[in-house]
C-alpha cells in the first residue's frame, strides 16, 4: 500500500469513527460529544463536508486499483450519510 493509499484509509476511519459517535449521541447510547472532547468536525455540516471531501479522494485513488462498479455502491451510502448529516444540522 503506498502513502497516498494509507493517508486515505486513515482519513475515512477517523471520519467513520466521528459519524459513529455522532450517532450514538443522537440515540442517547453516548454522551461522548462533549464540546471540549469534538475535533475539528465539531457540527454536522462539516463532518458531512469531510465525508464528501474524502469519499472524493478515495474514489480517484481506487480507480487506480479496482473496478468502479463496486465503487458506486460505497458512493451511495456515503452520500446518503452526507444527506442524513446535513438534514440533522438543520
């Protein structure tokens, strides 16, 4: 795996990790979104604006190594989140 491969895989787990959290407080599961523990996502929108940015950055890097077709449906959930995301910080 080359550097620009594991800088992209890094990026989308930590942008996972957050969408979970995000969720988790919504459900009440957890409280761990306090104000002094929230990254440099800290609202809806720009978490939903990462995601964009980066599902971008991983689609042109795994066009290099596999077929689109599975692409497409990764692609789609990911902007179905973006949209769930951004309806939240309404």
């Amino acid at each position: 795996m080359n550097a620009a491969a594991f800088r992209i895989a890094i990026e989308g787990q930590r942008l996972l990790n957050r969408v979970g959290l995000q969720l988790a407080s919504e459900t009440g599961i957890t409280d761990a979104l306090q104000p002094n523990t929230t990254s440099q996502h800290n609202d809806e929108a720009n978490l939903a604006e990462a995601l964009e940015i980066w599902m971008e950055a991983y689609a042109t890097q795994w066009s290099t190594v596999s077929r689109d077709s599975e692409l497409r449906r990764l692609q789609d959930t990911v902007w179905k989140l973006t949209d769930y995301l951004r309806f939240q910080s309404v």
